[in-house]
C-alpha cells in the first residue's frame, strides 16, 4: 500500500511538471509569435513587404546565438540606405519637380546660383557687419513650397523670430552669413540643404524644394 502511494504522488508529480512545462511553452509560443506579428507590421509600416521572412528569423536566430554574419552598424548603414531609396522611389516626383523648379528658375535674371546649390535673389541690401554662424539673429521670414502653399510666415504672425544661426536649417545657416541688416533676399532652397528625406510636419514633404523670403533685421 505504502508502495502504491508512493507511485501515485510521482506519478503526479510528473503530471503537474508535465502541465507547467506545457503551459510555459504555449506561453512563449504566443510571445515569439506576437513578437514576428509586430515586427511585421512595423515592416509593413515602413513599405518593405518584400522581405525574405526566412532570412529575418536566421538574423535573429544568428544574433540570439552570438554568431551573427554583420555588425549592428553594417546593418544599420544596409537598412539605412534601402530606405532612404525607397523614400526617394516613393517621393520621385518631389524630387523631379524640384530639381526642374531650380533649373528654370537659374535661368533668371537676379538669380545667384551658389556652389551648394542654394539659389537666392536680393529683394533689399542691407549693410554692416554680416552675422558668423555662433551669433544670434532676429528676421521676419515668409515660406511657401514651389507651388505657392504657405507652411510658415512670422510676417502673417506679426512677430519676428530670433535664433541660432547655426540652428536653422542648411539653405538659412549659409545665406545669413552672406546678408548684412536690412537685407531682404528670397531663397530657393534644394531639398537636401532643407528638410531632406524627412519633410517636417504635414506640409512640407520629403525631398520637398521651398522657397523663403528673409529679412535680416538684427544681429542680437
């Protein structure tokens, strides 16, 4: 009898190892298989539909062993350049309709086309000391993209806006440090020496040209 019981509780106890070790199992099951649902979405999210499943599970099979056939920076340079030619295939007509906005527009006269790429016109000449990149500067501006919508305006606002030098964006950074105060000049701005791949906010989209009028009112 005491035998019996014995062999009873073992029994049991195998029973009950054997039901938690199934249940951890059905557990992580769920997780590993919830884990690929939002890696795919993200994928999906991201316009890259097109991906081998099988080799994204042996790069995370690879890297969870330790043996994996890249770095992280390797990778993040790969992945870094699909998108940003995925970008430029999705957003091609921003960056057609652009490069042909700048070529015409090179064409007229007042223009002054400088080696970066930027384009600017004198509306006023101002004079004095030009502004260096550390210094701070206060300007009424005006931006619209190429086809007249306007994104931004201090002068719509009726306040002047005071900043970096060296923080505004690439096309500003370089033309302010060519105008004195009182000068007014209307930039044409390429993409890459704006906002880029990125775009900024709902209106100004990737690639997107734009089109500033700047007053320099004062160097802070």
């Amino acid at each position: 009898m005491k035998n019996s019981l014995i062999i009873i509780v073992v029994i049991a106890i195998g029973m009950i190892s054997t039901s938690t070790w199934a249940q951890k199992s059905e557990k992580m099951d769920s997780l590993s298989y919830s884990l690929g649902v939002l890696i795919a979405q993200n994928f999906k999210q991201q316009g890259l539909e097109e991906v081998e499943s099988s080799k994204v599970a042996d790069g995370i099979s690879d890297v969870l062993a330790g043996t994996a056939k890249m770095s992280v920076d390797e990778a993040n340079a790969l992945f870094g350049d699909h998108m940003q030619k995925l970008q430029m295939e999705k957003h091609s007509g921003n960056v057609e309709a652009g490069k042909k906005f700048l070529e015409e527009n090179a064409k007229r006269d007042g223009i002054v086309t400088l080696p970066s790429g930027l384009q600017y016109e004198v509306l006023t000449e101002g004079s004095g000391p030009k502004p260096k990149a550390t210094d701070k500067v206060t300007t009424h501006y005006h931006g619209t993209l190429i086809d007249g919508t306007v994104f931004d305006s201090s002068v719509d606002r009726g306040q002047p806006a005071s900043f970096p030098v060296n923080g505004v964006i690439p096309a500003w950074v370089e033309a302010l440090q060519l105008m004195s105060p009182g000068s007014k000049w209307k930039l044409y701005c390429p993409s890459d020496l704006a906002y880029g791949e990125r775009g900024a906010g709902q209106q100004i989209g990737p690639f997107a040209t734009l089109i500033f009028e700047v007053e320099l009112i004062s160097i802070d």
